[in-house]
C-alpha cells in the first residue's frame, strides 16, 4: 500500500492523502527533483480487475489534455507514469502529476460559512466563466463536464481555478458518438446524463454551482418545476442577476447562452453598478420638491392617465400588453423616490413600495433592487412576444446656482428591450450626471 514519505518514480514523496475512493488516491507530494522543492498534487488510479476499462481511459484522457493546457487559473501538468505491482502494493497504478493550488475548495467554503454573498459569487462566476472562453474556443473545444464547489479552488492568492478534468472531453474525438455519461447529479444537465454533452452543458452546471453557492443548498436537493431548479425564492438578489442565472439553468440547451464569452457579456451588463460622474442637470424632479408630488403622481401612473402616445406598429393586444408594464415600472420608479424620502434610502421590495403592484401577471414579472445610490425596477416579459423594461432611480448631489451643500436630488429613467423575449436586461446607468439605458436598450417616455 502506498504510504506516507512514499517516494515515487525516485522524485514525488507522499506528504499527506487528500482524497480517496474506488481505487483511486489523491496525495499532496514533494517534488525533490527541483530546488527548491515544489509541493505537487498526486492523483492515483488503481488498475484492478473490477475496474471499467472507461476509468483508465478517462485518467489517461485528464493527462493528455492537461498537458495540453495552458491557463493560469488550470493546475498545470507535470508528469504522468505507472508504478508496478510491487512498488503499489499488489496493483499497478498510474499516476497524473499537477501543480499544487494552495487554498480551500468552494465546498469547504461552503461547509464553513453556509452560503456565500452575491458580490463573492458574481466575482467566481465572472472568473470561471474566463477558464471556459479559454477551453470552449480551444480547436477542438475542451469540455470540462464536472463543474461543482468541491472542483473550483479560492486559492491564498483569492483568485479561482477550475481543478478535476477527470470527465474533461475533446469534443471533435466524440463528434457523432455517444459520449460517455460523466459529471454529478444536481450540477450537470440533462442532455449530459443523456450523454450528450456540449459547451453550454459547463454554463449549466456553472449555474448550478452559483445557485448552491447563494442558497447553501445542493441543487439536488431543492425543489423543481418541469425540470427547472426552483432558487429564486430562498435568495435575495438583484432580479437581473437572478433572471442570469435562471437562463443558464435553462433545462434545453438551446435556450441557455450559446458561448462562454456571451454568458460574460450578459452578465457584465445584467450586475454592472450604475456610476455616477459629473455635473447633473436639474431636468428631473428633485428630492427637495418633496414626497406629496411622488405620491400623487403614483395613481395617474397607475390609471395610465398622462402617458405620452407613442407610434407603435404593434397590433393592439400586443401594445395593451406592453403598456400594462410601462405603466408599472414607471409608477415603481416614482415610488422609489418617495421611499427615498421617508426612509433614507431605497427598497428591494415590490410589496413594500405600496403601489399595489403584484409581482406577477399573466404576462410580466416585477421586481425591484435597491442598492447604494440606486434603484432598478424591472418589468420582464414571460412572452416571447413581447419586450421587457427597467426603470433607474438614482440619488445624485444637485450642483445648481443656489443649492445647499450636499443638497441631493433623485433623476429617474425607463428603458424598453430592443430585443423582445428578453430575460435578461442591463440596468441603466448615469454618464456626465444624466440617466443613460445600456445596450441592447432604448430610453422611453420622459
């Protein structure tokens, strides 16, 4: 049996085991071969007679790709050998030798705090979501088909890596062939465990990962409804980081994102934070002209008495559609600033905004997000038919002749989706002191 200050292939000495189970050892080693010596990882594959043939085959699989590889957020490859039956104990082994990333596995966060905060998560998914555009746009593209907590490493320098390509695929080698079902109940999708395996089947089980990441909760475990996870009630997130997250989770695969570098892009734009830089112009209602103005243009937004018509070739069922959440999220982004008033601050709560909006209709769903100096209130379309809207809010000082030192006032926006179906909708944010919609959006109404 393989043991402790074991030295193998006369270089690698056995420190401390890491991991074991059917025939298969993980070791943090030495290398004694550099100067100074190196700490390394050691995995292990026991050649038995009850093993699958499969087994050796995707060890020897993980060896070759990583050797290929060349990213600095991937263990790095260092060697491959066999041991023979004398030096393992009774069994031949093979051996895959990788760089040592100091640090705790996401899980052994996970197992530590319960669940982890909205801005940690955003940061790993951006930083996982850059290992896939390396792997996926490779000739062929490289599936890693096993992403989960205990696979992402937070290492003492707090960045992310991506360990365990032992179910990693070439995907040109597999091209019209039954793929072999690899990765883990609750992480990986569908048409994995069919065996079928493609780039967005990694963007699936990210999603997954941050879901467990949020809620503290494997994704097994949670509730499902047509075989969507169901999350969004036991977080409290931005809805645009939500909406994000649920159409990476998408149970086809062709309504998931189709890239890597797509899903980074929806996600920069869906979780930016509005910014704030110079000069506002007093073009907007003010803070200072007081909450009896907010509120009693909340009803008229309501009634939708005072909405500027707008050409539309739209037919007529479609616009009433739509206007029912132009009307909503404008009345959202009035009440806002009277919260604002009354409270100091800004709401994350449709409810709690007391305009007698209900969080969804047959054809919307509504939700509001109140960080610092911003609130962004959302009217999605659940029909591919129609579009989607966001509303700012945003607190900027007033700069005027006259002003008062420190004198704040709110300017609001609404923005439509260029796109209709929309899920995902970037917020708008404040260029030179004026609301701006971002890409992919267009400002209406006033």
């Amino acid at each position: 049996m393989l043991q402790t200050q074991q030295v193998l292939q006369g270089r690698y000495q056995l420190e401390r085991q890491l991991g074991q189970n059917a025939g298969r050892q993980t070791w943090l080693a030495t290398d004694l071969s550099v100067e100074p010596n190196q700490q390394v990882i050691v995995k292990l594959l026991a050649f038995n007679p009850q093993m699958q043939w499969e087994e050796l085959k995707l060890f020897e699989r993980e060896a070759q790709v990583l050797k290929n590889l060349n990213h600095p957020k991937i263990p790095k490859y260092h060697d491959y050998f066999s041991l023979d039956e004398e030096t393992g104990g009774g069994l031949p082994w093979f051996g895959l030798v990788q760089d040592y990333i100091p640090g705790k596995s996401l899980r052994q966060m996970l197992d530590e705090r319960k669940k982890l905060t909205e801005s940690l998560v955003q940061r790993i998914a951006t930083e996982v979501l850059k290992i896939l555009i390396y792997l996926h746009e490779l000739s062929p593209p490289v599936l890693h088909r096993d992403i989960k907590p205990s696979n992402l490493i937070f290492g003492e320098n707090r960045q992310v890596y991506l360990v365990d390509f032992g179910a990693v695929t070439d995907r040109a080698k597999t091209e019209g062939v039954t793929f072999t079902v690899v990765g883990t109940s609750g992480y990986a999708p569908p048409e994995q465990l069919w065996g079928r395996a493609v780039p967005a089947s990694d963007l699936y089980a990210l999603g997954a990962t941050l879901i467990h990441l949020l809620t503290g909760t494997p994704p097994a475990e949670l509730p499902q409804h047509q075989m969507r996870i169901q999350f969004a009630d036991k977080v409290n997130l931005n809805p645009s980081f939500t909406n994000w997250i649920e159409k990476l989770i998408e149970p086809a695969p062709e309504k998931r994102f189709t890239t890597a570098r797509e899903a980074l892009e929806a996600m920069v734009a869906a979780t930016s934070p509005s910014y704030i830089k110079t000069n506002p112009q007093e073009n907007e209602n003010s803070v200072r002209y007081g909450r009896l103005a907010f509120l009693a243009s909340i009803p008229l937004i309501i009634l939708g008495l005072g909405v500027t018509a707008m050409p539309d070739l739209l037919d007529s069922s479609t616009k009433a559609k739509q206007s029912e959440a132009k009307q909503y999220v404008s009345a959202m982004n009035l009440a806002q600033q009277a919260y604002f008033l009354d409270n100091n601050q800004f709401s994350n709560s449709v409810t709690e905004l007391g305009v007698g909006i209900s969080t969804q209709t047959e054809n919307y769903q509504y939700s509001t997000w109140g960080p610092d100096k911003a609130a962004f209130n959302y009217g999605i379309t659940r029909n591919r038919k129609l579009k989607s809207y966001v509303g700012g809010t945003f607190l900027v000082p007033v700069n005027d002749v006259g002003a008062a030192k420190g004198e704040m006032k709110t300017l609001a926006i609404m923005c439509e989706s260029k796109a209709t179906g929309i899920s995902v909708i970037p917020n708008p944010i404040i260029i030179n002191g004026q609301p701006a919609c971002g890409v992919g959006t267009t400002k209406i109404g006033k």
